[in-house]
C-alpha cells in the first residue's frame, strides 16, 4: 500500500511539473508573438519614414513638385492630393502654394498612416523665385 501511495504522489509531481513548463511555454509563445508583431509594426514605422524623406527631399530640389512626388511613386488622388500605398503603411502628400512679392512658396505635408492611425507628418517647403 505504501508503495502505490508513493507511486501516485510520483505521478501527481509529474503532471504538476508538466503542467507547470505547458504553461510557461504558452506564456513565452504569447511573448514572442507580441515581440514579432511589435518588431513588424516598427519595420513599417521605419520604411514610412524614410519614404517620406525620399519624397521631402526630392520636393525640396527638384523642378516641379508633382514631378517629384510622381518620381516618388505617389499616384494623384483627388484636389492636390498624391497618396502612395504599401502593404503595412500609406502616405499621403497635400501640394500648396503661396504668392509673395519676389516669388512663391511650396508647400508639401507628407502623412504617414498604418490603417487609419497617424504614424507622423512631415512638412516641407522650398521657394522659387521669379514673378508669382
């Protein structure tokens, strides 16, 4: 009887312990998927941001705005709007322009978004000179 009593509380540390590394490994799963989603969500933030500044430096020095955004990848999209779309992320570019008294200013505001969120804006301007 002894024996059986021991054999069984063998067996109840056994399952407690199996038990027990079950559950660690779904804690650690469930880590390592919120690390590979925040890791994928980053990855985009970055590729934004440094498709945005292509597109606000190539605003700032070439000819024509439009051409720039255009050189881009941005695709019009409606009153002086250009939009470029990837899988994670889209930007969104909005053209203005202001008469001054020995030129004009441009204006370009390039919006970052993943889905419907915000990611950053990022302005940029240049003036041309000559008659407005």
């Amino acid at each position: 009887m002894k024996a059986r009593n021991q054999s069984n509380a063998l067996l109840m540390e056994l399952l407690i312990v199996v038990l027990f590394f079950a559950l660690a490994a779904t804690v650690l799963l469930q880590v390592f998927v919120a690390s590979s989603n925040q890791n994928r969500r980053a990855g985009a933030v970055s590729e934004a941001l440094v498709a945005a500044q292509n597109a606000a430096d190539r605003f700032c020095a070439a000819a024509s705005g439009e051409d720039a955004l255009r050189d881009a990848g941005f695709v019009p999209a409606g009153d002086s709007g250009w939009e470029l779309n990837r899988e994670d992320w889209r930007l969104s570019a909005a053209l203005n322009a202001e008469d001054k008294n020995a030129g004009r200013m441009l204006y370009a505001e390039i919006t970052a978004y993943q889905g419907e969120n915000v990611l950053f804006a990022l302005p940029a301007a240049r003036y041309e000179e000559g008659q407005p």
